[in-house]
C-alpha cells in the first residue's frame, strides 16, 4: 500500500509536469505561428524592396483596409466607453438599490408595527364594545330597577299615609275618651295619651340593623327612635 501510494505521488507529480510543458508547447507553438506568418509579411515585403518598379497588387485594398481598420479602432474605443458607461450605471443602480432595500426594510417595519398597533387597537375596540353592550345591558336593568322602585315606594308612601291617616284616627278616638275620663275622674285621677310614645319595635328594627357594623348602637337606636320617625329616616337614608 505505501509502494502504491509512493507511485501515485509519482504520477500525480508527472502529470503536473507534464501538465506544465504541454502549456509551454501550446504557447510555443502559438508564438511559432506568429514568427512565420511575420517571417512569410517580411518576405514579401523585402522583395518588393528588391524590385520596387513592381506595382504593389494589393494598392487598391491598403486604403479601404485601413479605413475598415480605423473603423474597427473607433468601434472598439465606443465599445469601450459603452462599456465605461455600463459599468457606471450599473455601480449607480447597484447603490440605489441597497438605499431602497434598506429605506423598504425600514419602512417595512415601520408598517408591521403599524398594522400590530391596528390589531391591538382593533382588539381593546372590540373589547371595549363589548364591555359597552354589558354596561348598556346593566344600565338597563337598573333603570328598569329603579323604576320598579319608584313605582314600590309610591306604593309604599300611598300606604304610610293610609298607615298615618289610620293612626291619627285612631290616636283622635282614644284622646276623646282619654279627655272623658279626665273629666270625669279628674282631679284625682289623670289620663295623658302620646302619640308615637311606644317605639319598642322600631329600636328592636333599629338595633339589628346596626348589629356587626362595630359601633356602640345601644344608645345611638333610642336616641334616634326618640329623634326620627322610621318614615323620616327612610327618608334620611333614601
């Protein structure tokens, strides 16, 4: 395996050499071409010095040639510049579009964040549509609430003052026979009737509203018993 190995270094080197020589022998043989087509122009052209009096048989083709070869001279200095012209646009059109690929990818974010800023917005508007159409659904119900309660409390102020009406009727009828007694027993003896004096209930009522607020309402409930009525109270906290 080593032997082999060395024979193909061997070969792999020939072939370089052999690579390299055979350039050599195309370039040499190129260069050989040149040497004998401007040996066989030089022959000819040192017979014609020989022999000047012999017209030279291609006069008629030397103008045309080097006009055609002036041309081909000014064909190739166009081309060029063209070329120059090309390369120079190209560069300019190379350089405008990294700008405008850069400005695009600016721009670009600038649009996604736009368009991810519309999307937030549109979600908290739908949100917030949504919040507004349970608030008007609330708002609703309260007021349908709030005009059941008004309707309650007509009904309950109608029936207080029928309450009222009756207790004055009734406070009328038991102060007339208070006053009879009176004048019949009196001196000795006296009746005195007050009105709304037994509020035993209301305190009781009063006292298990107050429960677990934390204040000292045992004497708060009778002072307010003896201060408000229950309907200027309602009236209070209405």
């Amino acid at each position: 395996v080593v032997a082999l190995e060395a024979r193909a270094g061997e070969l792999a080197a020939t072939s370089a050499l052999t690579a390299e020589k055979t350039a050599r022998l195309q370039l040499w043989t190129n260069e050989s071409t040149s040497t004998a087509v401007r040996t066989d122009a030089l022959t000819r052209f040192e017979a014609q010095t020989d022999s000047p009096a012999t017209a030279d048989p291609l006069a008629p083709f030397r103008a045309p040639y080097a006009v055609a070869v002036n041309q081909v001279i000014s064909a190739q200095a166009s081309f060029a510049a063209l070329a120059a012209n090309v390369r120079t646009e190209r560069a300019t059109a190379a350089t405008r579009r990294q700008q405008l690929e850069s400005d695009a990818r600016v721009l670009r974010g600038e649009v996604e964040k736009l368009v991810e800023g519309a999307g937030a917005v549109a979600r908290q508007l739908t949100a917030l549509k949504a919040r507004v159409g349970q608030l008007e659904a609330v708002e609703k119900v309260i007021t349908e609430r709030r005009q059941r309660l008004a309707v309650h409390r007509r009904r309950r102020d109608d029936l207080l003052n029928e309450l009222e009406a009756a207790r004055d009727l009734r406070f009328q009828g038991r102060k007339a026979v208070a006053d009879r007694l009176n004048a019949a027993l009196g001196p000795k003896i006296g009746i005195a009737i007050e009105k709304y004096g037994q509020y035993s209930d209301y305190t009781r009522a009063l006292t298990d509203a107050f429960r677990g607020s934390g204040l000292k309402y045992n004497d708060l409930v009778h002072s307010i018993a003896e201060a408000v009525s229950p309907r200027e109270l309602t009236r209070f906290v209405e």
